[in-house]
C-alpha cells in the first residue's frame, strides 16, 4: 500500500535533490502585474532553487499582500531586486555569468526541450498580454517556447515560469542516479 510522506521524509528528499543540484538558477520578470501571478511565480522559484530574480518594467513586487497570499512566505527565500528597465536585467544576470533565454513565441524561438538549459541560466516571462519586449528580446542569449498540442495559443505566465523551471532542472538532473 502506498503512503504518503510525513513532513521530516519530504524534507530528508529535498535536501537529497538539494545536495545534487549545481546549477545556479535565475529568472527576470518583465512587466507581470498581476499579483498573484507575481506570488505563485515566486512560490515555484523558491521550490525549484533559484537564486535571484531581477523584476523589470512595471512588474509588481512581491511585497504585495495579494502577492503574498500565493507566494505564502517564499519571497523571503529568494533574492530579489526592485523593478528596472528590462534591458538592464539583463545585463545584470550577464554580469553575474548567467546566459539568459526569454520564455516566448518568437520565429526564431527553440523549443524549451532543445534548450540548453542545464548550466547557470537565468529564464525570462514575460507581461499576461504583450509578453516580453522587442528591446528584452534583443538582449537575450536566446529564446525558447513552450510546446503546446491543445487548441489554446498559451499558458498563464506563472504556469509558464513553472514549466520553464522544472525544464531547466530536469536538463541538469537528466543524468543523475535517482536520489
């Protein structure tokens, strides 16, 4: 019979993946206003390990209270700067040895799968309804999107930033014996 674990269990297995994890993660979140977007984007960060998050344009902080209602406390476990213009993010996540690929419907975009995301990568969402900008998108290293088979054109951008997060980990963790 299968059973649940009990909290001391989850935490003895998360510090097992912790202890395998190398790779520095980072995100940019350019103009996401809606606050609990803004919330559960930081409360998949914290779960998945990221360092640092650059806000960008007119992206709401975190110190939200409808913010805070989702993201339950995790804005305290990741690093995180006050909104500045997007192209600027991404000269600060350069600056500290990140290679950066925007989340987003481009021509030229890759899927996320053939992205080479298992190294220090810093991921970048972009706003609910314009995405990210033509000036960000010119200052990445590269962009990449989300497959999709259903009959909807995207996702929410914190469901987004979720997928992308995960991808990044399981890149870096594909080759690793199962903890």
């Amino acid at each position: 019979m299968r059973r649940q674990l009990r909290p001391t269990d989850v935490k003895r297995l998360n510090r097992t993946w912790r202890r395998n994890t190398q790779n520095r993660l980072a995100m940019i979140i350019e103009s996401v206003t809606g606050p609990f977007n803004i919330g559960s984007i930081f409360r998949s960060a914290a779960a998945f390990g990221v360092d640092e998050i650059w806000l960008a344009g007119n992206a709401t902080p975190p110190t939200n209270p409808k913010a805070g209602k989702t993201a339950l406390g995790t804005e305290r476990l990741v690093k995180w700067h006050e909104p500045i213009p997007a192209t600027e993010a991404v000269k600060a996540a350069k600056a500290e040895g990140y290679t950066v690929h925007a989340i987003e419907l481009t021509a030229e975009a890759v899927p996320l799968h053939r992205a080479e995301l298992g190294r220090d990568v810093c991921l970048v969402v972009g706003s609910e309804d314009h995405g990210c900008s033509p000036a960000l998108l010119d200052a990445v290293d590269g962009v990449c999107y989300i497959p999709q088979v259903g009959r909807v054109g995207s996702f929410n951008v914190a469901v987004a930033a979720a997928i992308a997060l995960s991808e990044a980990r399981r890149q870096e963790w594909e080759n690793l014996l199962e903890p």
